[in-house]
C-alpha cells in the first residue's frame, strides 16, 4: 500500500521490527544452563514463548502444558461461517514443536500451584517442577452474564463460537440453514474483550454471504458500545458493499477526509449502539428472542458474543485479581501476585495494548527474552510490542489496525505511535482488495511463527 499514512505505519514497525531484532540476540552467558521453563497454555502466547524460548538457548528444557492435543486457532474462525473456511482449517499441530526445538508436551488439565516448592499439579496426577513458569490462560466467556444465558443454551442452541469448536461448527450450520428473509442477530461483548474487530467482521463476512445465498435476510448487531477498534474503515466498507448508512456523528466526522454515501434502500445490516440501547439484557432460547435495552427482537439465528475474563486456570493458579484478569509487571509480565510466574496473552493487563493473537505473539517473545537474561544474570532489555490486527468488511475488503507500544513515564503500557495506525479512508480499490490479499498471507505466516 502507497500513501502517507501507510509510510508512516510502516516507518513504526521497521522501528519495532528492528528493535525485536535486537532483543533476538541474547547473551551467551548462559549456554550451559539447562534451567527447567514450564508453560502452561499451548495456544498463540504459550507456543510462542516456547518456540523462542528454544530459540534463544537450545539448552533450556521447556515443556508445554495443554489440554488439548491439537489446537484450534480462533483467528480467521469467522471464516467457517461463510464457507471461506472448513473446520478443519482451523487445527494447528505441535509436531513442529516436538520435532524441531525438542518440546516437551504434557496433554493434561492444571489443577494446583505450589509456588514455594516451584510445582504444578495436573488433573493426570502428574507433579511437574520448574525453574520459572509461564501461564497462558487465554479467555474464558462469561455466559451466566445475561439472563436465560448459560453454556449449556450456547453448546446446543445460541452459540458464541468466540473460542471456536463445537458451537463454531453449531452456528455455521444455523447460519447456512437460515430461512430465507431470516433475522440474524449478533450481540458484540463489552469492552474488554478478544479481537476488537472482529464480531464486526463476522457480521460484515454473513451479510456479504447472505446477499448471495439470503438477499432478504437482515443481521443486526446489537452493541453496548458506541465505538469500536477500525469502526470508520469497517464501517466504510459496510457503506460500499451493503448500502449501510453510517450514524450522522460518523459522517460529519470523516467527511473531511473521503466521500460517505447516503443511501436510500435499506441496508441489510444494520448497528444498534450502546446509546441507542444496544446492550444486551436477556436470552430466550426457547422463543428465540434477544432483549436489549431498547426492544426485544425476534430472530432465526443469534450469535452471543458474551463478557470475558481470563481463562480458568488463571484464578485456578492465583493470578487473576478482582477484574477477572491478571496483573503483571509490565516490563517482563511477570505476575505481581505469585513470584517465578509470568502472565501473557489476552489474560494479562496490558493496558493499551489489545487482547490480540499478534499481542500474545510479541509478549511471549519479549518475556522469553527477559526469562533467557534473568537466567543469566543479566537484566532484562527495554521491552518493545507491537500489534497488526486485519479484519475484513468483505472478501476482497481488508483493513488493519496496526501499533507499537512500549513502556510510558507513568509506568503503563502506552501506543507510540499516532499516525498510520488504520488502512487511510481514502485508500483506492486496489489498495483495499491488497488488505484482504494481506490477511490471508497473515494467516499463514503467522500461524507458522507460533507454531512451526
């Protein structure tokens, strides 16, 4: 992509590139410590950090704790809704772990900690000592959040699919069956939640779907927020491919920068925001009806994306603090409630930055880094992250949010960078079928640094 906001993008992330670079290369001071890194979690963050862990000093013995023995990648999972993707798709091997880096991987569920004798407990039986421990808990959904909501209702007839699995394959197949002139509605989560864009993007890729296969069906989105992460790119892309009117403060406020349509047939999709009465009250299963603060709508399929917190084991193990999440220091992610323990991921206060698969990704290279240099005697280096999430309005419709980030004078982890951050309003067609092109390769080569 050409354009001055995409230079000046692409200048932050050389920037951070070139800094991770660096912190790739630590000292060899520790060649012959055979030090015992346990990680618990093998989904983006856990992989990540074990890869690189073995990566930095091939002597460590790692071993990985997970409870299933394939991975299902959650990133690119909307896609299975639209047939762009099957279910398989989705299944990522350790075997490259295994067999390239010598990882160990325990298949079993973490049930204790016991941090003064350096000791996890499994379901299995199993006691496994470490020298230092990595937890990577991911989310876990909060069903119980809504009234007439449980995780029983969402295994078996209002899925969520925002950890994808069954109820993934439940809602495809709900979707692809709906009767024609259907409702479709899609109730997004509060903030804070995993993949800013995406409950957008799932919404966006079943209207494209439904015009094709469903041209008088309708998908509403029902939201307890009044903004969200790329919403005038995505929004923008709604307006193109769909007829969306965007809400007049949108227009009034990037009219400055590209041409928003007006237009007079109705949309199929449409955005019910917080102030509007958006949020989400109850669930009628039985009826299929969602109320929300404004009405009770009636609808064929509903897709709930409910609150979140951090996965279980995280409050299993003593990490997690009252806001549901895990508080670490910022400049390793080490937990500030249990010593030797560090937590990354969406499970971690991270501040600014979001609960991302890329967020997961250069936190578990950083904390490798500081764990690799700690052993060594050595302080760990200025911490660098950064963030690219892409998103699509359509299949040839793609947009990004990308950013870097790094420690702030108030100690926090704040954004560096204030241009560039989004695909430009005004990027031209072959610009914006690039960014579909790029979310597609993403999907690949990313899956491959994590895993492979």
């Amino acid at each position: 992509m050409q354009g001055h906001n995409h230079s000046s993008r692409r200048e932050w992330l050389t920037q951070a590139l070139g800094l991770l670079s660096v912190a790739a290369a630590p000292s060899l001071a520790f060649a012959n410590n055979a030090a015992h890194i346990v990680i618990v979690g093998g989904g983006v963050g856990g992989a990540t950090a074990a890869k690189y862990l073995k990566l930095f000093n091939p002597q460590l013995r790692v071993t990985v704790i997970e409870k299933n023995p394939v991975y299902v990648r959650p990133y690119g999972s909307s896609e299975v809704l639209n047939q762009h993707a099957k279910m398989d798709d989705l299944n990522v091997s350790y075997d490259g772990l295994k067999s390239r880096y010598g990882i160990e991987f325990v298949f079993d569920t973490v049930t204790g900690l016991d941090p003064q004798a350096r000791v996890i407990s499994t379901l299995g039986k199993k006691k496994i000592g470490y020298d230092r421990l990595i937890v990577s808990p991911g989310i876990q959904l909060m069903y119980s959040a809504y009234e007439g909501y449980s995780e029983a209702v969402a295994n078996q007839s209002v899925p969520s699919g925002w950890i994808p699995g069954q109820q993934t394959a439940l809602l495809a197949k709900q979707l692809q069956g709906m009767r024609q002139g259907g409702t479709f509605v899609l109730a997004a989560p509060p903030n804070p939640y995993r993949c800013p864009p995406g409950p957008y993007e799932r919404a966006a890729l079943m209207t494209e779907w439904f015009a094709k296969h469903n041209p008088t069906a309708k998908v509403i989105i029902v939201d307890p927020k009044d903004s969200f992460v790329t919403d005038e790119t995505m929004m923008l892309g709604w307006n193109r491919l769909y007829n969306f009117n965007l809400p007049d403060d949108y227009v009034k406020k990037m009219s400055a920068e590209v041409e928003v349509k007006q237009h007079s047939k109705p949309s199929m999709l449409s955005w019910v925001r917080g102030k509007d009465g958006g949020r989400t009250l109850k669930v009628d299963a039985k009826n299929m009806r969602i109320e929300t603060e404004a009405e009770v709508i009636k609808a064929d399929v509903i897709n709930v994306i409910p609150p979140m917190k951090a996965g279980q084991v995280a409050a299993t193990l003593g990490l997690a603090d009252s806001s549901g999440f895990c508080p670490v220091e910022r400049r390793t992610f080490a937990s500030t409630l249990v010593p030797n323990v560090y937590v990354i991921g969406d499970a971690s206060i991270a501040d600014a930055m979001p609960k991302s698969g890329f967020s997961a990704n250069t936190q578990a290279k950083v904390v490798a880094r500081a764990i690799v240099e700690e052993l060594a005697g050595k302080p760990a280096p200025e911490p660098l992250w950064e963030n690219t999430c892409y998103a699509l309005a359509g299949k040839d419709y793609g947009l990004f949010v990308a950013d870097v980030f790094k420690i702030q004078a108030d100690g926090k982890i704040g954004r560096i960078n204030g241009k560039g951050r989004y695909l430009p309003l005004n990027a031209t067609p072959a610009q914006i079928k690039l960014g579909a092109r790029y979310q597609q390769a993403w999907l690949r080569t990313f899956t491959a640094d994590c895993f492979a």
